[in-house]
C-alpha cells in the first residue's frame, strides 16, 4: 500500500518536473514569436527572388560559362541548372539538436527514411547532409540496410540558422552537384504554419527542369521590356542562380526553426498541463490518506481512554 512518504515524494518530483516543462515552454514561447515574425518577414522576399529568377530562366535559352570567372562551385552556374540522368541524390535534412519537441524531429526523420527506401527501390543512391543532432543520430543506425551515406553533419546551424550558414550548406551540396556526384538535391524540412501546427515537406532544389518548363509555358519567351541585363545575363545568372539556391536552403532553416519551438512550446504546454493533473490527483489521494492515519490515531488515543477506564 502507498504511504504518505512515498506519495510526498512523488508530489516533490512531479513539481520539479513541472518547473522545468513550464520554464521551456516561456523560453520556447518567447523565441517562437521572434521566429514567426522572421520566417513570415522572410517570405516576400523569397517569392519576389523566385519570381525574377523564373523570368530570366525563361528569356536565356542557353547558359555559357566562356566569359565567368570560376572560383567555387556555385560560381559555375552552368553545371548548377543541367539536367541529367538521376543516379544519386542529396538529401539535405533540417532537424533540431534538442529533444522534448513533441514529435518534431520523428515525423521529419520519418519522411527521410521513406524517400531513402523510395530512391532505394528505384536503385538511386541517397547522399545525406544532416543538421541536429536528433536526426544524425536517429538516422545513423536506420540506414545501414539503404544504399544510403551520410556525407556531412551540422551541429551549430541548427542552432542558429544565418545567410552565412545557408551559403556554407548551398557550397556543400552544390560541389556534389557540379562535380556529378549527385543529380538531384532536395531538402526534408518543416513549413510553419501557426503556433500550433506545421507540415513536413520535400522541397525540390536541383535540377530546376521543371522550372524552366513552367517559365516557358507562362511567359512564352516573350522578354520583359522593363528588364535589362547590366553587364550581361550570364553574368547576372552567375550572382542570381546561387543566391537562390542559398535563399531556399535558408528560407528552409528559418521554417523549420519556427516550426522546431512552435512544437516545444505546444509539447511543453501539455507536458506542464499533465504535471497539474498528477499533482491535483495526487495531492488528493495524500489527503485522503492523511486524514484517514490521523482518524486511526485519535480511534486508537479514545480506545486506549476507554480501555484504562476499565
């Protein structure tokens, strides 16, 4: 039978535990407003930057690289829109390096293992570029069976996700690009959507075939008076065609930041509910008990009277 010790020590454990949940849930909350406010601020530009991009895929019909000058892979904008054959692809995947977020980082590692086992099926190789620690190493020992490697791990952009860390990551993945290691690039991230909700998606980098054939279909060629290519369009595509490989690939960090505390905090709010429901329901059962050791202690004082009465 449970005593009053035990269940003080319970209600003392319960407590501390609840502090804590309640504690995260004000830091989450706290840094998800600042998230929102960034990843909503963020959007306009990535779709304006998208818009462009479409337009002037559609009014060069050919990409030359006889005038740049290659320093980087993402210099040599060329290799960076061709479109070959998939025999490999890269898999960038955005997860958190912390825990106690609710399902976050399961669902997105989850939706990984599926296109892992997909492109394994089709006999496509899976490179993996991992950010957080939840996903390297839940990752690390589930597919060994796939044609699958991991090729880098990224700790500290989980963290704090930055142009400058989306630029290292777009520098990364784009040398397997253009080197021919990989064909395909594709991020596994989070869209936010409010403080309680997001959707884990695939989002498509590279190739950009698919693209190009809707810019076609929508603008027909047909060049927009109002644009002008200073000095030139190669020259232009050579600055544009890496910031918005860079722009998406931050644009998924700020997304799955967002997404990361709005799950924590919605985690850490139920976590703190369930705390007070175990200490209401507890501190009951201690009453109860307590008041029942202190009616045997009066029952036995008042028979011990009566008995020396006798």
């Amino acid at each position: 039978m449970t005593n009053l010790k035990d269940i003080k020590n319970r209600i003392k454990s319960i407590e501390s535990t609840k502090k804590i949940t309640r504690a995260m849930k004000m830091v989450a909350s706290a840094k998800v407003k600042k998230a929102e406010t960034t990843v909503k601020a963020s959007r306009p530009f990535t779709q304006s930057l998208n818009e462009t991009f479409k337009k002037m895929l559609a009014y060069v019909p050919d990409f030359s690289s006889l005038t740049l000058k290659i320093k980087s892979p993402t210099d040599n904008y060329p290799a960076l829109l061709k479109v070959r054959e998939t025999k490999a692809v890269g898999l960038l995947v955005n997860t958190s390096n912390k825990g106690l977020a609710g399902a976050y980082n399961a669902n997105i590692v989850r939706k990984t293992l599926s296109k892992i086992k997909e492109y394994d099926e089709q006999g496509i190789k899976t490179y993996l570029f991992i950010l957080g620690q939840k996903g390297i190493v839940a990752l690390k020992r589930r597919i060994a069976k796939y044609n699958c490697e991991i090729v880098n791990t990224y700790l500290a952009i989980a963290n704090n996700p930055t142009p400058e860390s989306a630029k290292i990551l777009t520098e990364d993945m784009a040398e397997y690009f253009v080197d021919g290691r990989i064909d395909k690039i594709e991020i596994i991230t989070t869209r936010f959507k409010n403080m309680m909700s997001y959707f884990v998606e695939e989002w498509v980098v590279l190739p950009l075939k698919t693209l190009t054939e809707d810019h076609d279909r929508l603008y027909d060629g047909v060049i927009d008076p109002l644009m002008e290519f200073q000095p030139d369009k190669h020259n232009i595509l050579q600055k544009i065609v890496p910031m918005y490989i860079t722009n998406i690939i931050y644009q998924s960090l700020l997304e799955a930041q967002a997404s990361e505390l709005a799950s924590r905090m919605t985690a850490m709010s139920a976590a703190t509910s369930s705390a007070e429901k175990m200490l209401s329901s507890l501190s009951v059962e201690y009453n109860k008990l307590r008041q029942a050791a202190i009616t045997n202690e009066i029952v036995e004082v008042v028979s011990g009277a009566n008995a020396q009465k006798r």
